[in-house]
C-alpha cells in the first residue's frame, strides 16, 4: 500500500481484519462527481475522462457495464490492466488482452493515486475513473461511477435503461445493501476470513443470499425488479459471473456452484446476452487474477476448468 505518497509493502489480499478475523474493506478516498453542467468541476463532455479496470475486479466490471449499456463506449476510453496481482498491485500490460497505460505512462495502478495525490495512503485499487484534463482521479468508487454514467451523460446520449430509476430507489437501495454484506463482499470474507468462525459466517450469508434471490427470481421475473434491469442486476450479475470459476473453489464458497441454481443460473445468461455485457467478461482474466493471490493459492497453479461461462 501507499503511505504518504510511498510504496511500502508487498501487495496483500487483507484490507484489514476485525479481532474476530473478518475482512474488511477499505472505503474509497475518491469521491468527486461528473455532472452534466460541470458544477462540480468535472462536466460531461466526450473524449475527457479514462476509465482504468481490471476484467477480474467484479467492482470494476460494475462500471464496465454500466459505460457500455449507457452507450459511452465512444465517450469514455478504458484501459485494462494485468489480472494478475503483482508484488506492487495492479500493473499493467504483460498478459494477453492486458494494456500499457497510454495516458501517464504508468508501471503501476498506485502512480496515478501519487500523481493525484503525491501524499496519498491507502491501497491502490480498480476502477479508476481519470479526467485527462485536469490529470487527476475522480471518482474510485464503483457505485458513485455507475451512477454517474447513468445520469450524467444523458444530453449527450440517450440510451440503455435507467438503472436507477426513482420509484425504485428505496427498493434498490435496499436489495444493495443486503447484497453487498452477504453476497458481493461476503464471498471476499469467506475467502480470506483468518478464523473458522468468520469463514463459517460468511459462508452460510453468502449462500442464504443466494437462496434469496434464486427464490426471488423463481416467480418467472426477468430481472430483480421485474422487467426493468437497474444496477441492483448489475451488482449481482458480477458476483454470479465469478463464482463458478473463483468463489466456489479458492474463496472456499463451495456448497454448490450457480449452474446448480436453475434460476440463478438462467438470469446470469439473460443478463450475459444483453448488448455489450459479453464484452466485459474475460474468464481467462478472471481466473488468472484471482488463482495469483498468494495468500490463498502459494504455487500460482491455475485451474483448467471452468472455459465456459
């Protein structure tokens, strides 16, 4: 991580751990906003702002989606960076599909937060979102990303649904709330919890969420809310899209897989054939990130399986 502008230490997959051994996550420091009239000092214009992700991050496809259902691919470019989490962090180039970085010049992910912030501590993490005018970071937090591409482009284009649409709001955020403590982030705290209690609570949240939600969607709905897809069916679609191939194995999620969830399992294809979500999916990148912690996997082998989503 970085201390005052420093590198300090090896990359290490816990954040922090409560006494009790749970994982914890680090909040974002970036919190700055594009807004359609620029009031907050970064206006929506085409061509201005970078997206930098990695296609193992589900965080970072969260916003990955959300740029390519909106119809920003021509308004805002992305870098991809190596799945594979090297002594420094993220990194770039140096595996196939994996890019140099054509704005700063970068080695590292952490550069452009010291660039941003010489003094910056904490940890270096994907997405970024960068305004090459005023070379700096935006926004690092994919909530705040999603939902600045779902609104904050809307003069400049019309497309896509609304994923967060007001007569929902409460509803979604609701649902994201339960997600992303029993589900998004939990299958994270069964995978690097330090004790057996924590990985036996994390475990047992992750798949009564699951329950949940496959006996929500066993009603014949398309979607979480029905027939209209917002960001609550982007937050889940990135967790279900990994589980097979990395949760169930390595973050030892392993009570059954999603392809053993009809409705799950369904919804996650629907959601896969939607325009332009494939795009953001790289299963290679996925299972070479995640089977390169060390923590959790020391001989860096990566399985064969699963090829196929």
């Amino acid at each position: 991580m970085l201390v005052d502008g420093v590198w300090t230490e090896d990359w290490q997959p816990v954040q922090a751990k409560d006494k009790q051994g749970r994982f914890i996550r680090q909040t974002s420091s970036f919190r700055n906003w594009i807004t359609a009239d620029g009031s907050s000092g970064f206006k929506a214009e085409k061509g201005r702002y970078h997206l930098y992700v990695g296609y193992i991050c589900p965080w970072a496809s969260r916003t990955l989606m959300a740029r390519a259902l909106k119809g920003l691919t021509d308004y805002i470019d992305v870098t991809v960076v190596n799945p594979r989490l090297s002594d420094q962090g993220w990194q770039f180039g140096g595996f196939n599909g994996a890019d140099a970085d054509p704005l700063n010049g970068a080695a590292f992910i952490h550069q452009l937060y010291t660039k941003a912030d010489p003094h910056f501590t904490g940890r270096a993490t994907v997405p970024v979102l960068w305004d090459k005018k005023t070379q700096t970071i935006v926004n690092n937090e994919s909530a705040d990303i999603v939902r600045m591409f779902n609104s904050a482009f809307i003069e400049h284009v019309q497309q896509g649904p609304d994923l967060y649409p007001q007569d929902l709001a409460k509803n979604i955020d609701t649902l994201n709330e339960e997600m992303y403590n029993s589900l998004n982030n939990g299958v994270y705290q069964a995978g690097f919890a330090t004790t057996q209690a924590a990985y036996q609570e994390a475990y047992q949240a992750v798949f009564s969420t699951l329950d949940m939600l496959e006996q929500r969607l066993s009603d014949g709905r398309e979607f979480l809310f029905g027939d209209r897809f917002t960001e609550s069916d982007i937050r889940l679609f990135v967790t279900l899209i990994r589980f097979d191939a990395a949760y169930y194995g390595l973050f030892k999620c392993n009570r059954n897989q999603i392809k053993e969830m009809p409705y799950l399992h369904a919804y996650m294809q629907r959601v896969l054939a939607l325009e332009g979500i494939s795009s953001t999916v790289n299963i290679e990148h996925i299972k070479a990130g995640y089977y390169s912690i060390k923590a959790l996997n020391p001989t860096g082998i990566v399985p064969v399986g699963p090829d196929k989503i």
